[in-house]
C-alpha cells in the first residue's frame, strides 16, 4: 500500500494538482494530506482546518482514491466524518497522550472507517501497542501501524531515529495488524528516502507513507522531507523486491550452515552471561559485607567507556553498545539488589 500526498494541504489548487499527478503516476493507493497540524510553536503554519476536508472529499471524488488525514481530538474525528474521509491516523505526539486515544476510540465505535496509528515521539513500545488495542477494543474494523522514528537527543543524520526493532517486536505482538513505514518523517530531508525505503523493503513492510508536493521547495511545512509525484514514481522504480526464500539446494545448504553457527555462538553468548551474573552476585555479597552501595557510577561509567571502545573497534554502532551494555548493567544491579536482600 502506497499512501502519497502533502505533508498540509495548503490550497485547493495544490491539493488537486498533487492528486493529479499522483492518480496519473498509478502507483499511489491512498491520498494522504494533513488539514490540522500539530505543531511545536505557537505561531507555525497549523492547518487550513475543515475545508481542507472539502478538498480532500474532492479528490476521491475526481480521481477514485481513498483519502486520508490526521484526527487528534474528536472534534476531528467528527468533521472526517461528516466528509466521508476514508482513513483517519493517529499523529506520533497524539498516541503519547492514552486520553486522546481512547476518545477517538470512543468516537469511531460503529463507524466502518480504517485507522493508522503512528508510534509515539518516545520509543515506549508499550505505549503504541496500547494505542493499537484501545481502537481494536472499540471495534475499529481495520487499524494499521505507522512507523515513524522515535525523537532523540542523540545527534543522528535522521530526523528521528528508525530503530527498527521496535516496529518488528509491535508486529509479534499483534501479528496480523499491518505495518507501514513513513520514511519522509524518519529521514527528515528527501535524500534519505531511497534507503529508508528499501530497507522497509527488506524488512517486510505492508507498505509507505510518503509526503509527496507538487512543489516541494515551496511547500508550508516540512518542505525538506516531500518529494514531487514524479521522483516518488521514479524512486520505487528502484525498490528491489527480494522473495522470501529460493530453491536453490546450494544457497539452502549454506543457509542452513551459517544458521547453526549463529545458533552455537548464541548459546556462548547466554552461557557467558550467566557466568557473568555469577560473578556480579558475588560482587553484591562482597558489597554488602563491607557495607558498601550497590551502584558505583564512576565504575559504570569506566565500564561503559570500555565497552563503547572495543565496540566501535569491532564495527558497532554507539547506540548499539550504549543498549546492550545498559541491559546487562541492570540485570547486574538486580542480581546484586537480590543477593543482598536475601543474605542475613
């Protein structure tokens, strides 16, 4: 599934030249444009409001594409509806609030209209899977996931850092809910939308969110990221479908071969962690005999330095090492919390 269209609708004559050319290009399933914009600063570009809606309503109408736009409240739920907009999504800063959710919920109860829900701006997994349950709760016929990136202080070449896994561990658990990526807000400029897509690609997506303008440079919001129907065409012309699996009895011998390395090198890696743990509980009993805290942070801080080290000599991300390391640290800390709660 293709959803493409602008970041706002601006004017009624740049939302029909943008569906136009989209229609024309035949490879968009979905017309999206946002008619209220959530915005940081008071004083940004938030929205033409409801008559973006009439516009909207006229693209379906003129070139038979469904529609869809942003709700955040029920008062919006309540004018799409009134427009007959096909798809309604949930924005990343809205799923972050469950009140809102759960009233738009409360809202579509009866309506036979689909929903996306984009992850919230935190990476809090929990909190989108909610956000997806609140809507099934209600009985929203059809909902769908969106994924985004997440906000971060970290500096990243992206507007919002993908982290993958997250999206994949939403779909184990709802498997059957589809999973869309929109690469314009990941990326954040037009250039990283290439190889956004192709790794949602290869990772299976349902299918792409994109903003798409029919004059990029001169659009109100979030110019940097659209890119024009014509390079949208263009661009999954490129997209290489890899199929699931192949025949061929040399590629499944050596496929099976790698597998059993990886298979033999995880269970080192558990092995080596419970030896590790075993070593962190006799920390805690040395600790607590000498009455000594259970955290040291200038030891943490020396170990994560060392581990950050030999990472990225190895060819690892800083994130990555970050991650991992702070995994491990913890279920150290709670080793050594138990240990000394139980030692008399």
């Amino acid at each position: 599934m293709v959803l493409a269209g602008p970041c706002s609708a601006e004017t009624e004559a740049q939302v029909m030249a943008t569906a136009r050319e989209l229609a024309a290009g035949g490879l968009t399933d979905v017309f999206r444009a946002g008619v209220w914009k959530p915005r940081t600063q008071p004083d940004c570009f938030e929205g033409v409001g409801e008559k973006g809606l009439a516009w909207l309503a006229q693209v379906r109408d003129e070139f038979h594409l469904p529609v869809a736009t942003e709700v955040a409240n029920v008062r919006h739920v309540e004018a799409a509806l009134r427009y007959g907009i096909d798809i309604l999504w949930i924005g990343a800063r809205t799923t972050t609030n469950t009140f809102a959710v759960q009233e738009i919920a409360d809202a579509l109860r009866g309506v036979d209209t689909a929903v996306l829900v984009k992850n919230p701006v935190a990476p809090d997994l929990a909190l989108w899977v909610g956000a997806v349950e609140r809507l099934l709760k209600a009985g929203v016929p059809a909902v769908a996931a969106v994924h985004r990136g997440f906000s971060s202080y970290q500096k990243t070449p992206y507007r919002n850092q993908p982290l993958w896994q997250i999206p994949l561990s939403l779909t184990q658990r709802l498997p059957g809910i589809p999973l869309l990526c929109d690469p314009s807000h990941i990326g954040g400029k037009r250039e990283y939308l290439p190889e956004l897509l192709q790794r949602a690609v290869d990772l299976r997506y349902d299918g792409w969110m994109i903003e798409t303008h029919i004059r990029p440079n001169e659009a109100w919001s979030d110019a940097a990221q659209q890119i024009t129907p014509q390079a949208l065409t263009a661009l999954l012309a490129t997209l290489v479908r890899r199929a699931d699996t192949s025949s061929d009895v040399g590629f499944i011998d050596r496929l099976r071969q790698l597998r059993a390395e990886l298979d033999c090198f995880d269970e080192q890696l558990i092995d080596m962690l419970a030896q590790r743990m075993k070593v962190s509980e006799a920390i805690g009993r040395q600790k607590k005999r000498s009455g000594v805290a259970i955290l040291q942070p200038h030891r943490r801080n020396e170990m994560l330095q060392q581990a950050l080290d030999k990472g990225a000599a190895a060819g690892f991300t800083v994130g990555f090492i970050e991650e991992l390391f702070e995994l491990i640290h913890q279920e150290s800390i709670n080793r050594q919390i138990h240990v000394m709660g139980d030692e008399k």
